[in-house]
C-alpha cells in the first residue's frame, strides 16, 4: 500500500523512483495481481499518469490495457479506468499535446523542446499516430472496442467513443475499413443517437463524422441506418438555427452524407428531407444581434442546400432538386433573407450564392426569381438591386463576385431572361423615370472602377452567351457619349476604348477593364457574322489587334496580346467575306505579314497557359482571392478551347483548301439532307406498317365472327332440312292413306283436317324460310360494307383470299336455299294437284244417299283450301322476287371482290418488292457468313478453339433427342 500511495502522491521515506520505473512496477502488478481490486488500483495509476508520462505508458502498458479489455469484461469500473488510459496515450488534441511539451524518454531525461528541433516536434505530433498503428495492428481490438460500446454503463460508453474518435483521427482509412467489415460495425455507432445521455450522443456525433469522412460505403450505410431522420430531429429539438454545437455537429454530419454522394442525395430527396428544410431559414423582422454560433449554423445550413443543387452534381439529380426546392416554398424564404434587412453580410453573401445555385439552369426558379421585387419604394426587381451592389465599388468584393454569380446563373440556359436583360438596353423600352439591369451594366462598363468595368463586361457577355437573336439585338443600341456629338453605338465604344490612345491611358490602362471588353467583344462576335461584319466596318479595329499583337510588351501584356489575338482569329473564322477590305483571306495575309503565323499562334496560346485561366475553368463559381486576380470567367474559358483549335486551323489553311473544305461541307451538309429525308420516309412506312397491322388484326377478328356466324347458320340449315324430309315422309304416309280411304269409304272429313293443318305447318315452315333468307340479306349487307372497309385499307394478300372463299361459300349456300325452296314449292303444287284429285274421284263414288248439307260443308272446305293455295302461290313468288334481289346483291358482293382482286395485286407487287430487299440482305447476311467463316478459320489455324455454328446444332439436336427418349421412356 506504500507504493500506491506514492504514486497517488503520499509521501514515503527513502529516494523516490522515476516515472519509468514507476510504470513498470505498475504494469507488473496489472499483469501478475490475482485480486480485480489490485489490478483496478494499477490502472487506475495508471490513468493518472498517463498524460504525463504518455510516451512510457503507451510503450510499455498498451497490451496490459488490452489485455484487460478482454479479461475483465464484468467490473466496469476497470473497464473505464482502461479506456480513458488508452485515450489519454493516444489522443492528440490541443490540450493533451500541451501537456506532452516536455515528455520523457525511456532512458529518463527530458527533451528541451524550447530549441528549434523540428524532429523531435515532429515524433511529439506523430505520437498518436504511432500508438493509434500499435492498437489497429490487430483489428480484434477495434472489433472489441466496438462490443464494448454496446455497454449501457456510463463509465464504459462514453470512454469508449472517445477512444475510437481519436483512432479514426489518427488512422481514419484503416480504422473505416476494419469498422465496414466487421459485423454490425456501423449499427452499434449508429445506435449513439438514439442514447439519452446528451453527452454520449453528442460524442457520438463527432464519432460519426470522423467515421463518415471520404468513404462513400460508409456515407450509405450511415444513411440507410435512418441517419438522416434521427439528425433532423436533434436539430429541431435543439432550435435549429437558434441551436447550440449539436446543430453545427449535425449539419457538418449532413454535409459529410451528402457531399459528392449521389445515392444518399437521391435518398435524401426521395425521403422528403428537402420540405423539412424549410423552417430553417424564416428569420423575422428584426434581424440585429445575431449571434456567432447562429450566424455558424445558417452558414452551414446554407451549404448543405447548395450541396443538392451543386453544379458538380448529375443534371438530372440537380434539376429534381430544385423542382422539389421551389414547390416547397424553401425558394421564396431564401429570397426572403436576400431582400431582408438587418442580415449579417457573411449571410447575405452565402444565401446569393445558394439562390443562384437553385435557379441556375431552372427555367420555372428563373422566372420565379425574375419576379422577386425588393422591399422599396416603389418597388424594384431583386435582380436591379443587386446589380446596383455589384457596380459599387464601395460594398465588399465576396458580396460583388456573388451578385455576379447570381446574374450569371440567372442567365444560365435562359434566352427569355437574356432578351429582357438586352431589351431594357434597346432604345424603344428605356424608361427615363427608372433604373434598369441595362443600364446599371453600362453604367458599370463604362466607370472607373476597373472591378465594375470587368463585372458588367462578364455580365453582359452572358446576356449573349450562346444566344445569336441577341447579339444582333445589341447591334442596335446607341450610347450618347457627350453633348452635341452624334450617338454611336455600343460596340463601336467599346472598340473605341480599346483602340484609341487618350481613353486607353485614361480608362484602359489596367489589364482588368481591358481583358473585361476583350471577352465581351469575343462573345459576342463569336459565331455571328454580321457583329463581325459591324467591328470589321471600323477601319481602326484590324490595325488596333495587329499592332497589339506584334509588339514586345511585358509580361502583364502578354494576356491581353493572346485575347486581342483571339479576336482577329474570330474575325477571320466567322468572316462571311462581305467586306471587300476583310476578306478572310486579305486577313491571313496581314496577319503573315505584319505578325506571322507562328508568332500569332504562340500569342493565342499565351491566354490557355495562363494560371488564372486554368483556376477559373474548373468551376463556375467566381472565387478569387482578390480583385487583381479577377481576370478570367468560367463560361469564356469553355470559349477559349472551342476556339483556339479552329482558330489556329484557320490561319494556316490556304484559299484552296477552304475551298475543297466549303465544297466538302457542302457535300456533308447534302448527305445530312438525304439522310434526313431517308429517315422521314422510314418513319412514314413504319407508321403505314403498323396501320397495316392493325387493320390485319382487325380484319382477322372480323373473320372468326364471320366464321362462327357461317358455321351457326350452316347447323341451322340443316336442322331445317331434317324437318323438311320428316314432313316429306308424313305427306307421303297420308297421300297413302287418302287413296286407301277414298277406295274404301271416300274423302273422310278427319283426313282434310289433317291436311289442312300439315298445310298451315308448312305454311309456318315457308315463313321461317323467308325470316332465315332475310338474315341472310342483312348479312351479306355486312359482309359487302366490311369488303368495302377493306378495300379502302391496304390488306394483306393472304387474307383476301380467305375472304373471298367466304363468300364462295356463302353464295353457295344461297344457291343451296333457293334450289330448296324451288323443291317445297314443286312439291307443295303436287300435293295441291292430289288434294284436287281427291277431291275428284271422291265425287262419283259417293253414295245418292248423303243429304245435300254435307255437300256444302264438303265445298266450302274446298273453296278455303283453294284460297290457302293461291296464298301460297303469292308467298312463293315474293320468295322468287327476295331471290332475284339476292342475285343482285351478289353480283355487288363480286364487283366488290375484283376490286380486292386489284388491292390484292398491288398489294402483291408490293410484296416482290420487299422480298428483293430481303434477298439484298440475304445477299449481304451470306458476305457476312463468308467473312466469320474465313475468320474462323484464321482462329483455328492460329490455335484457338472456336465452336462451329454445325457443331452447336449438333449438339443442340442431340440433347433434344435425349429428352425425347426421356419422355418415350416416361
């Protein structure tokens, strides 16, 4: 007890050990003690000494700390004392380095860190690093520090986040990949948000965002772990804006997740996250006294909206973001804060900058925002207010370059918003009573602020960016340059202040303003002929560029040498030859002469070599460190390299080559044309094709019903001709019975009965005949409107053919009926002619006796059975008449069928023609054949083995033969 009570800082009797002897006889007794309690009295020592004596307790206790780790998983105290241990020799925060200034070596004496020795500062600053290798050298250990984490006890857990925040700090890629493979490595962690110990969870956030750093696997399970759920919530259980640390801690996670992660962007968006951002930024009136951690949270809140609608981002991704950014409102509560008073200007400059990423691109954001009045009197556009601060050379440079950015993205793929900022230039739309976007700009173009003159310079020229309506338009407008001088126009000014001597001294002797109007005259010369014809009329323009380019001037000079040279270069390609004095090749002459074709190359490449260009091309945000370096802007340098190429091809090409390249384009631009029209006439006979189809299938399913229609009608005709040969055979029964009767006992009055009523059946037998003949009119009716449907439609051969069977049938099958009819009608006379006859031989064989009563009776029947006949008789001749009609019809059914007969012949010769187009492709398919075929002969006499397209048949026939022997088998 002696020694633990000297290392605790008791006194005792007798020389005290050194720090290094104490450890060791510390870390014996954790290594050899028997009792928990005598080993938790070591560790904790050596806690205590651990950030003292950090380099020989890393040395010499780490593995007994581990081993503890392992051993003593029950006695959470011991747990604690270790971790902390572990964390205090591993750590390298500010605090725990200040106490490492002066550590001891192994050999006990200390280092003098007051000399300027860079090494032993540098083994001071690596110390952690070094026992951070140590501790991951097993990845076991960090798998068991993570099931230590699942330890609900205080003492445990939060050492333990603490621990494993300093090795991801040290070693963060090893660290994340043993944390990625190990089971359920990244849930545990996960679980730190969901404690409800403040401390623990705001640890864990931190634990997070070390974790989360520059490793996309990691970003996505994070995210699906419902990360962004739970960190929502704390930043609004916190106060969002109004929030502590833990609404930075969370942002600065949020920005990790989401950060050049599409996927998690994706989720993000998908999962509504976006709408949830909204109350973040509603600020109220008054707007004083923001505090620094508040000013920290929006700021960051800023960059994690900017971060979804990055310009480095897919532009699919983008442009659903912003959609969803504007139907949620969190547009307008941005433009809320840009028109608000009282913001801090830090602020204000993060949220131009955010709007402009929102809108860029969008053409409904741009609209809204073009919309967006400021809060004066009267009112005035958002997009006039801010130009007004860009001009000023009075408000901070970071606010200007954002207004300029904001104008930009404003403009960005926007030719409605470019015709009105150019409009609000034109002479018959300037309101004197009002100030303008256009002429704020040249405002701006034309004062003595250098920085003004380059910001309107680059504004105006994307006014025009890729916009040839509107570099024409610009052509028109005209500047009043002083009293009682004429109004010349804005190009011609600003040649004029390139080119003459006294304004160039006076206004464009800074390279800035010059290499502003150098890009705006490119700009807007590029690819517009008659703006070139316009700057070649000035005669002082050419003479200008060429004495600038052939001078020897300093290195400050240079840039604008290669832009005045990029210039002539734009007025040599884009030259329509309409100037008899600027020809394209008069040009190229004056340049041979005067400066030299190498020469003049060397000068264009001066612009692409330049350091400020290669900063500005790699995005499309202006961010200079200073007004000096504000030289070169992003959308002009995509301008430099599409045209410097050309450019340069263009000065060396002679009059011949031009010509055979005008001839050549003209040939290519005749190809594009019969190409084009080879494509119309594609897309013409596709559609045709498919109408063809659908009339084939409609044709088809006409003919299944015509079909079953034949088919019913074809089983009721034959019902109807068993009924007829039962009524023959009764008729023949009582014919028989009528001759034995009137031998026997004459006419008998029950035989007329029997007569008169198979008379009335057949009577109804005739009128279902004629009801059948009727549909059958009606059909054929439909059947000759459907022909004539599919006469005008262009069908195929083979279903012509099938149609014109049926209707052979069919009128066979009328011819069938009618001979029918003729037949009962023969037969109904003959059974008249017998009834007569009956009647007759029944006269004279007749008794004297019967009374003359029943003679009349006798008679009148007689007399009712005459009339029944001539009634059958008139149903007999309009049945003739219903038949003659029916001839009529099929005459027109055959008329209709010769001229499916024609259809079907050009629809023939239609066939031989796509047939000889599939022979060409046979023909072209059998070349083809030919070529693998001799390929494959190559492969095989260069030893490899190739499978023939015989041998795969083969193969494939004999497996099929297996199954079939399978299945006899089965």
């Amino acid at each position: 007890m002696n020694f633990f009570r000297g290392v605790m800082g008791g006194q005792a009797a007798g020389p005290q050990p050194s720090g290094a002897e104490t450890i060791q006889k510390l870390c014996d007794r954790v290594a050899s003690s028997t009792l928990l309690e005598d080993r938790r009295d070591a560790v904790r020592a050596l806690k205590s000494l651990s950030k003292k004596y950090r380099m020989e307790v890393g040395t010499q206790a780490m593995d007994h700390l581990i081993n503890i780790l392992q051993t003593d998983r029950s006695d959470s105290e011991i747990l604690g004392y270790a971790l902390d241990t572990l964390y205090n020799i591993i750590c390298n925060d500010e605090e725990e380095e200040q106490d490492a200034v002066t550590p001891i070596s192994v050999s006990g004496k200390h280092k003098n860190v007051s000399m300027p020795d860079e090494n032993a500062q540098k083994q001071a600053d690596d110390l952690g690093v070094q026992f951070t290798d140590t501790f991951i050298q097993d990845p076991e250990h960090v798998t068991l520090l993570l099931t230590l984490l699942e330890e609900f006890d205080f003492h445990v857990r939060w050492p333990g986040v603490k621990l494993l925040t300093a090795l991801l700090k040290n070693q963060g890629v090893q660290v994340q990949g043993i944390i990625l493979v190990s089971p359920m490595g990244v849930s545990r962690l996960m679980d730190l948000l969901a404690d409800s110990r403040e401390v623990i969870r705001n640890d864990g956030l931190l634990l997070l965002q070390q974790l989360t750093k520059s490793n996309a696997a990691i970003q996505k399970i994070v995210a699906f772990e419902n990360a962004f759920e739970r960190l929502l919530d704390i930043i609004t259980e916190e106060g969002s804006s109004d929030g502590g640390i833990v609404v930075e801690d969370c942002l600065l996670l949020l920005l990790n997740l989401l950060k050049n992660n599409s996927s998690n962007q994706n989720f993000f968006k998908e999962g509504s996250y976006i709408q949830r951002m909204k109350p973040w930024f509603e600020v109220g009136d008054d707007n004083s006294g923001w505090s620094a951690q508040k000013v920290t949270n929006l700021h960051l809140m800023l960059q994690l909206v900017r971060v979804m609608v990055s310009p480095v981002n897919s532009p699919g991704a983008t442009a659903s973001c912003q959609k969803s950014m504007y139907q949620c409102g969190l547009l307008q509560q941005l433009c809320t804060i840009l028109m608000a008073t009282g913001v801090p200007a830090d602020i204000l400059t993060e949220t131009i900058n955010t709007v402009s990423e929102v809108i860029r691109g969008s053409q409904v954001n741009q609209d809204y925002f073009a919309s967006v009045n400021a809060p004066s009197n009267p009112p005035r556009p958002a997009i006039v207010v801010l130009l007004m601060s860009m001009v000023n050379e009075r408000q901070p440079f970071v606010l200007r370059c954002a207004v300029l950015y904001c104008f930009q993205c404003f403009l960005y793929k926007n030719q409605k918003g470019q015709g009105e900022i150019v409009a609000t230039l034109l002479p018959s739309t300037i309101d004197a009573n009002s100030i303008s976007a256009g002429q704020l700009l040249c405002g701006g173009l034309f004062s003595a602020d250098s920085l003004s003159n380059w910001c309107a310079a680059v504004a105006l020229a994307h006014a025009l960016q890729d916009n040839l309506t509107q570099k024409e338009q610009l052509l028109r407008v005209q500047l009043a340059t002083s009293l009682g001088k004429p109004p010349v126009s804005l190009l011609q000014q600003c040649t004029n202040i390139l080119s003459q001597g006294d304004k160039i001294v006076r206004r464009g002797s800074k390279v800035q303003t010059r290499v502003g109007l150098l890009m705006l005259l490119c700009t807007w010369i590029s690819n517009c002929p008659i703006a070139v014809t316009h700057f070649l009329h000035n005669q002082e323009n050419v003479p200008f560029l060429t004495a600038q380019i052939s001078e020897n001037l300093g290195e400050d000079e240079r840039l604008v040498q290669g832009l005045c040279a990029l210039l002539l270069g734009i007025c040599i390609y884009y030259n329509d030859n309409s100037l008899e004095n600027y020809t394209k090749e008069k040009l190229k002459q004056l340049i041979e002469k005067r400066i030299g074709k190498e020469n003049f190359v060397e000068k264009l490449g001066f612009i692409t070599k330049h350091e400020l260009y290669s900063r500005a091309a790699q995005k499309p945000q202006p961010v200079f460190p200073s007004p000096e370096q504000m030289l070169f802007d992003h959308e002009f340098t995509k301008l430099v390299k599409e045209l410097e190429g050309m450019i340069t091809k263009a000065v060396h090409k002679s009059s011949e080559e031009e010509k055979k390249e005008e001839e050549v384009k003209k040939t290519l631009e005749q190809h594009d044309n019969i190409v084009t029209q080879y494509k119309e006439l594609i897309r013409e006979q596709d559609a045709q094709i498919q109408e063809l189809k659908e009339q084939v299938s409609s044709m088809a399913s006409q003919t299944e019903q015509m079909q079953t229609t034949i088919t019913q009608q074809v089983s009721q005709i034959q019902q109807h001709k068993d009924q007829y040969n039962i009524l023959k055979l009764k008729l023949g029964k009582d014919n028989q019975s009528q001759g034995d009767g009137s031998q026997m006992n004459g006419l008998q009055t029950e035989e007329l009965t029997q007569l008169r009523e198979e008379m009335e059946e057949l009577r109804k037998q005739h009128t279902l005949l004629q009801s059948q003949l009727g549909d059958k009119d009606a059909l054929i009716n439909t059947l000759r409107s459907e022909m004539s449907q599919t006469a005008e439609g262009s069908a195929a051969g083979s279903d012509n053919t099938e149609l014109l069977k049926e209707l052979e049938a069919l009128r066979s099958q009328v011819q069938s009926q009618s001979a029918e009819i003729n037949q009962m009608k023969t037969e109904r006379q003959e059974l008249l002619r017998r009834a007569e006859a009956g009647s007759s031989d029944a006269a004279p064989s007749s008794d004297g006796s019967l009374d003359a009563a029943k003679m009349a009776e006798l008679e009148s029947r007689l007399a009712a059975l005459t009339t029944d006949t001539e009634r059958l008789k008139g149903e007999a001749k309009s049945s003739s008449e219903s038949r003659a009609e029916l001839e009529q019809q099929l005459a027109s059914v055959n008329s209709t069928v010769a001229i499916l007969q024609t259809e079907k012949a050009k629809l023939q010769t239609e066939v031989q023609e796509s047939k000889k187009e599939q022979d060409d492709l046979l023909m072209l398919l059998a070349d083809q054949d030919q070529k693998i075929h001799s390929l494959k002969q190559k492969l095989k006499e260069l030893g490899e083995t190739v499978d023939d397209e015989d041998d795969l048949d083969a193969r494939d026939q004999t497996d099929d033969d297996e199954e079939e022997e399978d299945d006899d088998e089965d």
